[in-house]
C-alpha cells in the first residue's frame, strides 16, 4: 500500500507540528527558571523536534511496511535516555556553586521529567499523524493531537507536599544555646551574634504528613534537601560560608513523625514561607507507599 | 563503601575556670578569661574556619566543620 505525495506531506507536518508544540508547552518558564536560558531552550526544542519527527515517521513507514523503522524508535529512546544524563550531568556539576544544593533525589527527578517530555512529544506526533492517515485530514489530525496533548497533562501530573501534608507556622524557641521547636532540638548555637539574628529573622514551619504514606515519604532525606532548595532560592539566605550556624536545617519530630523546617532569610515572610513549601513537588521517585503492604497496614492498625 | 570524615573539631574554646572540663585531643584548646572574651574569640575562629560554634553548657565551646 503506498501513500500519495499530498497525505503523505500533511500526514509528516501536522505530527511534526503537534509533536513540537507538546514540547513546547512543557518548556513553559516557572518559578524554578530552568530552563530558561535561550540555549537550554534551543537544545531542548530542537530534541523535541527530533522526537516529534521520529513519531511522525514512523506511522507512514509502517503503512508502507518499512518495519526495520521501529529500530529508529529503540535509537529514539536511548537518544532520550542521553537527554537524562545530560540533565542530571549539568545539574551536579551545579551542586557545588549552590550554597543549599538540591540533591541527588531532586535531581534525578528533574532530569527523568526532561526524558519523559521528549516520549510525549513522540507519542503526540505518532497518534497525530496516524489521525491524518485515518480521517484523510488536517484538521481532524490538529483536533486529535491537541486532545492528546491536553490528556498528556494527566500523564505528566506531578504531587506536591500540599498534596501529602499539612504546612503549619511555628516558633522558634532558644533554651540557652540550643535551638527548639515545639520541644524538638534541631541545633546548639554557640554564638551569641547567631542567635539574636535567628531569633530576628528566622522562620519555623511544621509539615504534617496527611497518613501512613506521606509520613515516610516526607522522612526521605530528598524530599527535605528539595524543600530547603526551594524555600533558600525563594526567599534568600542570611547565611554565608562564613556563618553555618545560619544554616537552613530540618529535623523530624520522632513523637508524632511532623518534620519541622527552619531557616534564617533575607526576606522573613512566614506566610510566603509556607505558601513555597505547599508548591514544592513531593518528588515521586523517592515516594514511598507502604500502606499497599498487608504487613505496614497491620502496624497502623 | 566510601568512609569519609564529615564533622571535625577544628578547636575548642573553653574558659579558665572550666578547664577540668576539657582534655587534650586532636584540637587545640585555647582558655579564655570570662564569657564576653569566649564569644569574640569563638566568632573569630568561626569566620576564620568556615565552622559552627557549639556551647556545651559547661564553659566549653567547640567549633565544628562539616564537610
């Protein structure tokens, strides 16, 4: 069975198109900035591109019984495996300039979210073209791509700490040198000059996990480093090399499992603090969900 | 599996009449004649070593770096 010219261009565009406008999409600038730099865009929509063209492709080739073309897809998906080692290569090689660094979890979520992007665009490209192939047009094509784009979105749907936790305000409390929150420890600060600008500008938070789940999930060690990254890079630090006592920190409360936040800024707005902690992603790749175990629900129970 | 070293004691400053408290080890201890004279030097030595002062609540303060 062989396609005529037309289709075949419109068949090859309109997935193209589709592909790299799901891409593109995903590019949007959020309040994390990255990446927004003209070349972290070039290099990502132009892999998104390629990934688009190698959806689009690959229908008219099976229609033509070019099956060796699947090989191209196997290339497509090492060539995106690339993309996550190049992600999480840049990000680590960042860590050290960062005066909170965000942590293997947070980066290895990041970059695996980058691969996963490029797969979208491919499967966007792949089901608008076969749309035009089926429906012999355009605009049918256009409809079914934007519909997968918009379900794509559910696919790509990531939780927050909102979604898994409370976030409440607190004080800080100094008894003597040491460093308390709600009658949790979290520091001994010797320094008499560290503890006026702590008691000045320092923030505490509460974040109370919502259940089994979400309370071993916010114990992980990644998730805090991400929620630290986060509200430092939002809010700015008082600390400096010079001053680690001035250090953001958390601790768990081993009483009732809340994991308690504390951080000295430039800006001490306790409301904008909890509002940045509610948005950070609950990162999924160190989430744990031991409440699907028979033996962990015999514990809570 | 990789050990490494992640808090140091880089000195400890303690005051003279405390010093029943503290014993030679692999930091130097430097005596201090009253609290105001602790604090300066214990701030110096933090700015100087990148580290955090700790009080131990017994007239000894140690400073600590974390790598």
């Amino acid at each position: 069975m062989s396609i005529n010219h037309e289709l075949y261009i419109n068949i090859v565009v309109c997935g193209i198109a589709l592909g790299t406008l799901a891409r593109f999409i995903y590019l949007r600038v959020d309040y994390r900035q990255y990446p927004t730099y003209p070349q972290g865009y070039m290099t990502h929509l132009t892999l998104g591109i390629i990934s688009a063209a190698l959806g689009a492709f690959s229908v008219p080739a099976l229609i033509e019984k070019q099956y060796t073309a699947v090989t191209f897809l196997a290339l497509a998906a090492q060539q995106f495996k690339e993309v996550r080692e190049i992600e999480r290569a840049s990000l680590e090689k960042m860590e050290a300039t960062e005066l909170v660094p965000r942590g293997a979890a947070y980066i290895e979520n990041i970059a695996k979210i980058f691969e996963a992007r490029n797969y979208i665009a491919m499967a966007v490209a792949t089901l608008t073209s076969l749309a035009v192939y089926l429906s012999k047009s355009v605009i049918i094509g256009t409809i079914v791509g934007g519909l997968a784009i918009y379900l794509s979105r559910y696919v790509m749907k990531i939780a927050y700490i909102r979604d898994i936790a409370e976030v409440l305000p607190s004080k800080i409390v100094f008894k003597g040198p040491l460093l308390c929150v709600e009658d949790v420890v979290l520091a001994d600060i010797g320094l008499k000059e560290g503890r006026e600008i702590i008691e000045k500008f320092g923030m505490a938070v509460i974040i109370r996990p919502k259940g089994l789940d979400s309370l071993i999930s916010i114990n992980n060690l990644g998730i805090r480093q991400a929620i630290l990254h986060e509200a430092a890079n939002q809010l700015g630090l008082k600390m400096n090399i010079d001053t680690p006592e001035l250090a953001p920190l958390t601790m768990n409360n081993n009483e009732n499992g809340d994991i308690i936040v504390v951080m000295v800024a430039m800006k001490p707005d306790i409301d904008a603090f909890v509002e940045i902690i509610k948005n950070v992603p609950a990162i999924e790749t160190v989430r744990k969900y031991p409440s699907k175990s028979r033996g962990a629900r015999k514990a809570v129970n | 599996m990789e050990v490494h070293v992640t808090g140091y004691i880089i000195a400890i400053v303690a005051l003279r009449k405390a010093k029943d408290n503290v014993l030679s080890g692999t930091a130097p201890i430097i005596y201090v004649e009253n609290e105001e004279e602790q604090q300066k030097i214990s701030m110096y030595l933090s700015r100087i070593f990148k580290a955090a002062v700790h009080d131990l609540e017994n007239g000894v303060f140690i400073l600590v770096k974390q790598y």
